[in-house]
C-alpha cells in the first residue's frame, strides 16, 4: 500500500480522492442551508479556473514552455459552445444532451485553433513564445468583440463593422451583437456538471503525464539535444500537448459561458491568462493537484476579504507572498512533508495497536 501511495498511480488516486471528499462536503454544506449564495454561485468558477488552471500547468510544467495564450483558448470554447446552444435550445431541449455536446464543441474548436496556431508558434521558446501567445489571445479577443452575426431565411449573416450592415430581414435573429455578446445562453452549468467534468480533466491529465507521450514530453523538457538525439519529434509531441491543453481550455470557457446570461468578449483579456498562470505558479510548476488547490482557494479568497474593502488587496498581496515562498523553498516543504509523514505514521502505528489488543 505504501509503495502503490509513493507511485505515480498513488498520486493521481489521492488527487481523485480529495475531489470526492471535497464536492461531497460541499454538497452536504449545500443541502444543508450552511453555504451562503456568495459560495454558491463560486462553485462553478472553482471547477471552470481549476480546469484551466490545471490544463495550463501541462503546457508550462510539464512540457516547459511559456504559454499566455490560455484566454484566448478559452474565449474560442466559450463562443463556439453559447453559439452551438442558443441555435438548438429550441430543438435540443434536455440539457444533459445539449450541454456536454456544446463542451465537445467548444474543446474541438478551441483545439483546432491550438494546433492551427502551434505549428508556426512552437518553433518559438521561452519569452518570444509567451509574447506570441499573449497577442493571440487578444487578436481572439478583438476579433469576437468585433463580429456581428445573425441569421433570417437568407441564411447565416456575418459582418465585422457594424450591426447594420448584416442587412437581417425584420424577423432576423442576432446571435452574436459585437461587444455585447451573445444574449440568452441557457445556464447549463451545474456544480454537478462542473466537478464531472473536473474529474474527468484530471483522469485525462494523469494518463497522459503518466503515458509514454508524456514522458517523451517530459524528456523534451528536460533536455531537448537528448530527445532529438534518440529520435524523438519535437514538433510532433509539443503539437499533442499544445491542443490537449487548448482542448481543455476551451472546455473550461464552455462551462463559463454556460454559467452567464451574456458572453461578453472582454472577459477574455490577457489579466485572466495571467491570473492562471498565477494559479499554476502558486500550486507549483508541474504539480497538477496544487494548480487546483491554487485556482480554489484564490478565487475565494477575495469574496471573503470584500468585507474588509480596505485592505482586501493587501491581505491577497500577502497571501500570494506566503504561498509562493512555500511551493518554491524545499526546506518549508520537506518540512510539512516530514510533519505529515510522521502524523500518519502515529495514525497507523495507534491503529495497529488497537487491532493487535
């Protein structure tokens, strides 16, 4: 048993283990009238930035490049998943099947743009990669700001000037209205749904860290000339981690689109690649289970300093402070690990007294 915890397989099953604990106390504090409407409606960002976030360490911990271009991704997952649902809400109407085909939708084309954008982008290391990305996610940004698309009997109408030049006829339909978005998305989203498909994005992220593409991506990291030297293709394997990532990514953004009465391009600008990255940062470069503890406990943690409107943002300052001092000194961090490992070894050690009385 301890040699199965110590392993990789032991890792991702107590990842797996922490989120059942942690949503069934979540559900039992919500069925129970113990949670304010404040943490409710939190429940489904947690799952929506502890995807992102955690797709995003694939990228920057695991396969070792800089990558800013996560808004972006996310922007494209949640246009296209609104788009495809405000079109079959009337013809779709159960949203259990709606819904999780609206995801697939939008982590398709999210992982499309990935791969499209990779090919050229991935030649490119370190700083020149993150500016590269950065820029294309706010040319998909302006790009959806900017669109004005309808439709009337003559079909779909696209234009990138104005709402009057798509010429709809009186009884057209508007699906998406420049700035101002999409209007009328159906609020699919659910915690339930939300911590699904979290579940499912660390299975995904676990066997593929634990594939042999992920350790040939992982050699890639480590040391390039050695990979190319044994034959691997460099290309080949940042292009699969880039749109795993950008897949992911783009499930994320439906599930905030999803959770909106109206998208709206600007919530997509470079602040929210960098906030995940922050999430990755903080949880521990290449650590998958701290990207989520990070994305949850950050995302909370100014909610519950609003009361304090002062000095809310210095209190998050120094937070931020103490968590990055802990995740990046190995000696705070082997010192925890020895405390814990010694309380479990008392827990064992009173357990097997009890059993052998």
């Amino acid at each position: 048993m301890k040699k199965f915890l110590k392993g990789a397989t032991g890792k991702s099953f107590i990842t797996y283990a922490m989120l059942i604990i942690a949503f069934t106390a979540v559900q039992i504090t919500v069925s129970g009238g113990h949670a304010s409407n404040m943490f409710q409606g939190l429940l489904v960002p947690f799952c929506v930035y502890s995807i992102a976030a955690a797709s995003l360490n694939l990228t920057v911990g695991i396969l070792g490049e800089l990558s800013l271009g996560q808004a972006g991704f996310m922007c494209i997952g949640a246009y296209s998943s609104a788009l495809f649902s405000v079109c079959t809400k009337e013809t779709i109407t159960s949203a259990w099947i709606r819904f999780p085909i609206a995801i697939l939708i939008g982590g398709f084309f999210a992982a499309l743009f990935g791969v499209l954008i990779g090919i050229p982008v991935l030649r490119l290391r370190g700083d020149y990669l993150a500016i590269v990305t950065l820029a294309f996610g706010e040319i998909i940004k302006n790009v959806f700001a900017a669109l004005y698309v309808g439709y009337d009997s003559r079909g779909l109408h696209f234009s990138l000037t104005s709402q009057g030049d798509l010429g709809l006829e009186p009884d057209g339909k508007m699906l998406i209205n420049g700035a101002l978005g999409i209007s009328g998305t159906p609020k699919d989203s659910t915690f339930i749904i939300g911590f699904i498909v979290l579940l499912i994005t660390m299975i995904i992220l676990y066997n593929f860290i634990n594939s042999r593409t992920g350790r040939a991506v992982m050699c890639i990291r480590d040391n390039r000339i050695a990979a190319e030297s044994i034959g691997l293709n460099i290309t080949k394997y940042k292009l699969i981690t880039f749109g795993l990532t950008a897949f992911l990514a783009g499930v994320a953004g439906a599930l905030f689109s999803h959770n909106l009465s109206i998208l709206q391009a600007s919530k997509f600008d470079y602040n929210l690649s960098i906030l995940i990255l922050v999430f990755v940062v903080l949880g521990g470069i290449g650590n998958i289970r701290g990207s989520v503890i990070a994305a949850v406990v950050l995302t909370y943690l100014p909610e519950v300093l609003r009361s304090i409107n002062n000095y809310r943002m210095l209190m998050y300052s120094v937070v931020l402070i103490v968590m990055m001092i802990f995740t990046s000194n190995d000696k705070i961090r082997g010192f925890f690990s020895a405390s814990l490992m010694k309380l479990k070894g008392l827990i064992f050690k009173n357990k097997a007294v009890k059993e052998g009385e």
